[in-house]
C-alpha cells in the first residue's frame, strides 16, 4: 500500500476526527498537531510492519455557516 486517506472534519464538542478510506481505522484528537500523533500511531498500530502505507494523506474539511 502506497498511501492511505483520512478524512478528517471537526468535531461538533471541539478537537478533530479522523477516520480513513477504505480502511477501518478512527481517530481523534484535541488540535490537528495531536491529531497527527494519533492518526500515525492509529496506522503503525493497525499494519504489521513493512505493510503499512508509505504516505498518509489528511483531508481535512471545515464547515463555516453565514448568515445571508
């Protein structure tokens, strides 16, 4: 596997969740630097070594609502 892709969007309580692509792998975290930690150690964690992904890929979404 060249890379996995996370999606990653904001949690309505605060802090980010992040849940992959084809893979069953969900994380989260307070601030996207902890989110990294969390979602590197989600994928090291869920791949034996030497078969995980070489790159993971964060897609990270915002929602903003304006009133018109």
């Amino acid at each position: 596997m060249a890379e996995i892709h996370f999606i990653v969007e904001q949690a309505p309580e605060g802090g980010y969740l992040a849940r992959a692509v084809g893979v069953d792998i969900f994380t989260e975290g307070d601030d996207l630097q902890s989110l990294h930690a969390q979602v590197r150690d989600a994928v090291h964690c869920h791949f034996d070594a030497g078969t995980g992904p070489d790159i993971i890929r964060l897609h990270i979404t915002r929602e903003e609502v304006l009133t018109a």
